[in-house]
C-alpha cells in the first residue's frame, strides 16, 4: 500500500511530501521547489538509511572522509611522540591498538566489531555489478596509488617533507636547526593515518563490508614487516615490501600444500611453516640489511648511472 503525508519544514517555509510504499520498503521525499526532483532513500522499519545513499553513490567522498578521520586519530596517537621516544614510542601506538580492539567490541556503532555491509556502487555507467566489481576496483585502487605515490615524492621535496627527512635521520641536529621534533612526528602519524584512513575505506569497498577481524594486532605486524622489509623511510620501500611479503606468503602457501601432498606426517610442519619463515625474513632483515630492498634499489641505480665505466 502506498502512502502520502506531508510534511512541514517549520524555518524553510515550504512543505515536502513523503511518499512510501510498505511492500518494497522504499521511501522518497518530494519537494515541490526543487522541479519534482525527488531523493530516495531505503528505508527499514526503524527508518531511512541515507548512509546507504552515501556509501553508494558518493564513494569518492566517502573515501577521502576516511582519509580525514584517519588523519585526526592518526594524530592522537601520535601524540605521544611530543614526550616518547624510540622503544617507548612503540609501546606507546601499540597500546591504543589495544584500546581500539576494546572500543569497537563494546560499542554498538561499530555493530560491536561485526561486519558491517556495504552495498554495490554506482558510476557514470550505472550500478557495478558483480561481474564488474573487482576489475573496477582494481582501476579505482591503481589510480589512488599512482597519485599519492607521486604526491609523496612531491612531498618529499618540500620545506615539511624535508622536516621528515631531517627529524627521521637525526631529530637532535633537526632541533637545532629550528624545527620540533615533537609536532613533525604528530604530522608524520597524521598523514599516515591519512593513508591508512583511505586503504581501509578501499578494502572495504572491494571486499564489500568491514570487520573486526580485518584489523587485529597480526596485520599491524604485518605492515610493519612489510615496511622493515621494504626500507624503512623510503618510497619505493612502501611498494617493494609488500609485494616482497605478498610473493612469500604465496611461495609458503604453495609449499605447505605440497609438504601435505608428499608427506602426511609432516601437517604441523606445513602449518608452522608460515609464521616461521615470516619471522626468519624479518629477522634476516634487520640483521644483513636494515634499509630494506630500497638500499638494493638504491645499488643497482647507482650502478647503472655508471655503467660501462668504473669511476
């Protein structure tokens, strides 16, 4: 059965009309001042859901709004840094992913760290369906990288990224020189609370909801592993590493199937195999080459500006 009220607006001095259909659970709102163009929304029983509108239709903004939120709580938690230094300081960020397990179980918001849906998007096109959906992605996530690859190397040469540079190497000698240490390293966790803010709304985008279990503990590790392995400070560590992590969970995976095939006795062997060699890497790192693969980019670069001479 389909109703309509109205509805006055009070201090807008016009009346909008709401249209609803009880069957499909679709409701519009009608302004006569607006040419009978007409928003709608999906509403449930408890009411509208223009959330839905937005995560659907507006994704593009929605991505760069998590890019902000990140921001700011990137910022609170680097907070510490104005007093914390070295070890400290990591103690310090882990705790709050300590405090952040705590909030989202124990707040409904967040559905209480269940997964949260997200509906298809819509593009100039239409709706993406399904067969389209990772494809699209793909194109969307590789454009955002290519940007912000070339806005962090835009960045790097500025008076605030040579700030960076300067506070990373030797945050001592950059205080004599007039910077603060402190507030470079709360806008070092800002902007990558920024990056991380827009990564996070892309995997929920693609893989179409977001969950608790997407963030624990072992996936912070797990950048971390690939930010050591790829060259700590580096740009073309942040691409090395975890396409490096990425490639040697595939080859331990493979592996582990094929010690399953050949040699039932060894299951726990092919079980434990992941997390020893992820470990042994990581280790191997910090001991043979703490700059990462970026060092190795660095020696071969050289080598080929001056090659075929030897001075």
């Amino acid at each position: 059965m389909i109703q309509i009220r109205q509805l006055p607006l009070g201090p807008l001095q016009t009346n909008c009309y709401l249209l609803g259909c009880e069957e499909t659970q679709v409701a519009a709102v009608i302004d006569p001042a607006w040419d009978g163009r007409a928003i709608v929304a999906a509403a449930e029983d408890d009411g509208w859901e223009i959330t839905h509108i937005l995560l659907t239709h507006a994704w593009p903004l929605m991505i760069l709004l998590a890019g902000g939120v990140g921001a700011v709580v990137g910022a609170i938690v680097g907070l510490p840094a104005l007093r914390l230094k070295h070890l400290y300081l990591v103690i310090a960020t882990l705790s709050f992913q300590m405090i952040f397990q705590w909030t989202i179980n124990f707040m409904e918001f967040f559905n209480q760290g269940q997964t949260i849906t997200i509906g298809r998007v819509f593009w100039f096109t239409g709706k993406i369906l399904r067969k389209q959906h990772y494809l699209f992605w793909y194109y969307v996530i590789l454009v955002i990288v290519v940007i912000f690859g070339f806005g962090v190397r835009n960045l790097l040469r500025t008076r605030y990224g040579r700030c960076l540079v300067a506070v990373r190497d030797n945050d001592r000698a950059a205080d004599a020189m007039g910077m603060h240490p402190g507030f470079t390293k709360v806008y070092a966790f800002a902007l990558s609370g920024f990056f991380a803010g827009v990564a996070g709304a892309l995997h929920a985008y693609l893989f179409r909801g977001a969950g608790f279990e997407s963030f624990t503990l072992h996936q912070s590790i797990t950048y971390l592993a690939m930010a050591i392995v790829g060259g700590l400070g580096t740009l073309v560590g942040s691409f090395c590493g975890p396409a490096a992590i990425i490639m040697l969970d595939l080859q331990v995976e493979n592996l582990s199937e094929f010690i399953k095939t050949q040699f039932l006795a060894a299951l726990d062997l092919a079980t434990a195999l992941r997390p020893l060699t992820f470990g042994l890497v990581i280790v191997l790192f910090l001991m043979f080459e703490p700059r990462g693969i970026a060092n190795w980019w660095r020696i071969v670069r050289s080598y080929f500006k001056l090659w075929p001479f030897r001075y």
